[in-house]
C-alpha cells in the first residue's frame, strides 16, 4: 500500500458540509493501489454505533484514484476514519494521526467535523445551475438607437475592431435581438461593463453610478431588465471595483491636490508628487496608467463600492455581478461584499473573475462560482489545437472536477471564450467540427455554460481587440449549421435532466492513439455514454458498458443493437451519446 501517495483533510475540498447534516467527503490515493475504501463514521458520543459505507472511486488520473461519499449526521457531530484494502489485501485504518493496522482506540484520532452548522453550509442560488449564459460586448452587438452614437462612430462591421474604434452598440439593440437570444435558448445576459467611461470597453470606470451615454439611461436598463424577466431571461453586470478609471472625480482630486487630496488613501500611491509615465507611481492594474487600483481596504472606498452594487440591485432588480479581477481585491472585502449583497437579494448571483484555482473565494463566504478558464483551457488544448493528447485532457478535466466539491462545481461558469480570448473558430484553425466537439462538451459538463456573442454563428477574431469584432446579423454570413446544432444542445440540456447538471460525471474510455474520450452522465433515473472521437480520422471504439443494451442515439435518432458487440465507428469529428434509460422529450 503506498500510504505517502493516500490524502485526506478534513477541509474542502476533501470534506464539505452540504447542509442539514449531509457531508461529501472525499480521498486521494495512488492509481491503482487500492481495491476498495470503507467509511466509518458516527457520532463521537455514540460511535460504538458508528456506520460504514463503501466508497465511490469518482476519477482517474495518471497519478491518482479520486474516491467520493455522501455521509448523514442527525446530531450534526461527525467523526470519521477510512478502512483501506489494496489490490495484494493489505489494511490500514487511516485517520487525522496516520495509519494503523488495528482500530483507533481514541475516537479524537478520527476527522472530525465538530458540529455541522448549516449556516457554514455554500448556499448559491439554485436557478443559477440551469442557466444558460450569452456574454455581450454591448458596443459590438446591435445598434438600437444611432442618435445615441458619439461622433467618432463607425458604420456597423466596416473596419476591423481597433483599442479605440466605436461602433453604436447599446442597451435598445440589445433588447431589438431578444427574440433572437430567446429563440437561440438562452436564459442569462453577461453584460460587460455599461457604466460612463471614456473607453470603447467600459472597464476603466468614470461614474458608477450612471449608464454610459452611448450605450442608453437608466430608463433603458430598467425596461431590459423587465422585458428579459418577463421572458425568463436574467441579467448580470460587470463591476469593475479593482481599479477606477484615470478620470475617476476621486483620482482627479488626488491628481490636482497631491497629498492635499481628501482621497489621497482611495489609491495605492507610493510617493508625491503622481508620476504617469513612463512607469506609474501608483498601483494600477496591469502596469496601465489609466487603471489606478483602488485601495478596498479603505473604509471609505469599500463604503462607496458597496453602496454603488447594492444601488444596482436595489433600483433595477439586476439578477448577478460578474466581478472583474476579483482575485487582486482583498478577502475581507468581498466578505463583507456577499453579506451585503445577499441581505438585499438572497438569490443574487454572485461571480467572480479569476484564471486559476479558485478554492479561496468559493468557501460560501464570498462568490458562489468563478469564470473556469482551466475548463476554457482544457477544451481549446485538447479539441481546438490539438496540442494534447486524450489522457492529458481526461487528466486536467477530472483533476478540476475533483479540486472543488459537487456544489462548486455545479455552478462553475464553464466558458469557451471570451472578450479576452480570440474566437473559438479562430483557435480551431477554422474547422468548425471541431468547434462543435468543444460545444458538446461545455453544454454536457457539469456547471453553467456562457456563449461569447457571435460565437455561435462562426464569428473569427484573434485577441483583443480582433475578438470584439461587431455582430454579425446578414444572416447570409452566419454559419447556420453552428447555430442550429449548438441550439439543440441547449434543447437537450433543458429537456433531459441527466445531460446537464442534474448528474455525476466520470471519463469511462480515454485512447490516445485515436483522439477520442468517452464518458458517462448518471443520475438517479438515467444514463447517458458520450462519445468524442477528436480525430480527423475516422475510428473504431470499443466501449464494454454499452454490452447487452439496445439504446436509442440521441444525436442520429438511430437504434443500436449491442447484445453481441461494442464496437463504436465514428467518423472524423464524429460524436455520439446513449441513452441506457429511456425518456420522453
């Protein structure tokens, strides 16, 4: 038994308290060293009563085996220790001070959750899990209201996106499209920034509390907001609180006043007097002048932050915020942000902007999720470039799944690309099999999936500012096929339950040589087997949990008889899901 390679913490994401008494515990061990786990647990007073439960192996990696376990306390105290038997039959009890080959003799060796309270319990909105996002970037969407161009606007779609090109999108041609939007399936609008500023993107805020006059007023956000929620459409902002913008009236002040300046401690500034060039002598984000960080540790800089969401969702119902380089702002900040936030609207989805592991906001005192760009990076790795082979990918997928617990993971915004990226279709060297791989994938994973406008219809761009290129709407122009195949996607994560949230996911088959991967989506009540064949060749694919079944494939509507084999064919960038159980949609 390899003991060095067996892991186990009582702190997510190993254990976590799902509420009402129910704990999801979880372990690591070397790949194949161990033939099965027991739990044992009970409560410390009576745990001569104790139960114990096999656990479930959820995951594999080249390194590792990933075991998973629901537990219930009624008296909400827990103590638990693992019963592990290797492939030889080799023991060992496994708890907080080690291993042994006998029994804990002293409970207070056991992991220990010392009461359950269930107020410590992630608690994230439930409508959020089956939301289906669309991201707009509101100057390049539609223009509903050309009086409202600035002088400087180009006509729609004539030249290539420039750092400083304007084009008329705003908040009327945003609701001018929303028959389309619903048509497409989509039940939640990310909304990049809209507050005053003097850029084409918005994220170097002037005024947070006014609407942009290019993109419309108040009185346009509001009727938005009221004709989406009337079609079942929510709506998130973008805060921008990490850094204002350079002709922010407080940065201003500090400019014109030095050390005079009532707002000198709004900012992180080294010395006086303010130097801009050719490095600034301030904070700012990303070495950009114009960004100066805001100091969100001051009292009066997290008054006023806090003061500008909850106006946002107090005045005009808005439904979430997305948070812009939410992981260069202080914790305590975005503690005192969810408690604020969730006292005027409990529901509030609350999401925040970070490029790595993110288990330090997600403890249910700050966000209930992040943007999962190792999700974005997984995908265009493996099915866009081509640049990993299968294991790799089933490694990174499964070992993400694994580092946050099942609530996490049901609300992880899964993108696939993004005002920062270039375009799906562009990475995929224009092929657009492979772009509806990747899109089968997203829609099927566990999580929240967002579109980036114009993705879904084969828009192409390379990074900023080529990916924010203006919406294409001459219908000749549109990739039809793309569309149609995602909006069915979106159909069939809302008409069958297993396909999307509601279910575990587990990677049953993964060949390098043939670039494919399958895996298998289980709840309760249903099963369905997907499989990916990434390859520009066609394949040949044997799959052993289909043996004895005769199932419907959902995607060519065709029956396969597999009582006498299991070999899949698929062609190149062909895909194909099963369903074991049968239901109606």
């Amino acid at each position: 038994m390899q003991k060095e390679a067996i892991y186990h913490r009582a702190l997510k994401p190993f254990s976590c308290s799902l509420g009402h008494g129910n704990v999801e515990i979880m372990i690591k061990t070397k790949r194949g060293d161990i033939l099965e786990i027991n739990c044992i647990y009970g409560d410390p007073n009576q745990f001569s009563d104790s139960y114990r439960q096999f656990m479930k192996k959820t995951g594999t990696t080249k390194l590792f085996d990933f075991w998973k376990i629901t537990i219930h306390s009624s008296s909400k105290r827990l103590r638990y220790l693992f019963y592990l038997k290797d492939q030889v039959g080799h023991t060992q009890y496994y708890t907080e001070r080690g291993f042994s080959k006998d029994f804990p003799k002293d409970i207070n060796a056991c992991f220990a959750f010392p009461y359950l309270h269930d107020i410590d319990t992630y608690q994230s909105p439930e409508w959020v899990k089956n939301t289906v996002w669309y991201q707009i970037f509101p100057d390049r969407f539609a223009n509903g209201s050309p009086v409202l161009n600035p002088p400087n606007t180009l006509e729609w779609g004539e030249a290539a996106p420039s750092y400083t090109s304007v084009f008329g999108g705003d908040l009327n041609g945003i609701i001018n499209k929303l028959d389309y939007l619903e048509s497409l399936g989509i039940t939640g609008i990310y909304l990049c920034p809209i507050f005053a500023s003097s850029s084409n993107h918005k994220y170097d805020t002037i005024d947070y509390m006014e609407i942009d006059p290019q993109f419309g007023d108040k009185e346009t956000l509001a009727k938005l907001i009221q004709v989406c929620h009337k079609r079942g459409i929510k709506i998130m902002l973008d805060a921008v609180f990490n850094h204002s913008g350079f002709h922010f009236p407080p940065f201003q002040d500090v400019l014109e006043k030095g050390k005079a300046s009532i707002y000198k401690d709004w900012f992180h500034i080294r010395d006086f007097p303010i130097v801009t060039d050719p490095i600034p002598n301030y904070e700012t984000f990303g070495y950009e002048a114009h960004m100066p960080k805001l100091n969100t540790a001051n009292k009066d800089v997290k008054r006023y932050l806090l003061n500008v969401a909850r106006y946002w969702i107090e005045e005009f119902d808005i439904d979430g915020w997305r948070l812009d380089v939410a992981d260069e702002i202080d914790h305590s900040f975005w503690r005192d942000f969810r408690k604020e936030m969730k006292a005027i609207k409990p529901d509030v989805f609350i999401l925040g902007e970070a490029w790595h592991d993110s288990m330090a906001w997600l403890q249910g005192d700050q966000f209930d999720a992040t943007m999962n760009y190792p999700f974005y990076d997984a995908l265009t790795q493996f099915f866009a470039k081509q640049a990993i082979h299968a294991n790799d990918f089933s490694d990174l997928i499964t070992n993400l799944l694994h580092s946050y617990p099942s609530p996490n993971n049901y609300l992880a915004f899964n993108i696939v690309g993004s005002h920062d990226t270039e375009r799906i279709l562009t990475l995929s060297n224009h092929i657009r099999e492979r772009v509806k791989l990747i899109y089968l994938f997203q829609m099927s994973f566990l999580g929240t999936p967002c579109i980036y406008y114009g993705d879904e219809i084969g828009m192409q761009g390379g990074q900023d500012p080529d990916c924010r290129a203006c919406m294409e709407w001459d219908e000749t122009k549109q990739d039809k096929e793309l569309y149609g195949f995602i909006r069915k996607l979106i159909n069939l994560r809302e008409k069958i339950d297993v396909f999307g949230n509601e279910a575990s996911f587990k990677f049953i088959r993964v060949e390098n040589s043939k670039r494919v991967i399958a895996y298998e989506k289980r709840n309760k009540t249903d099963q369905l087997i997907f499989i990916l064949n990434s390859s520009e060749k066609p394949i040949r694919v044997n799959i052993p949990i289909l043996k004895n079944h005769h199932i419907r494939e959902i995607f060519h509507d065709q029956f396969y008889d597999f009582s006498n084999h299991t070999l899949i064919k698929l062609d190149a960038y062909d895909y194909k899901c099963f369903q074991l159980v049968e239901v109606n949609y």
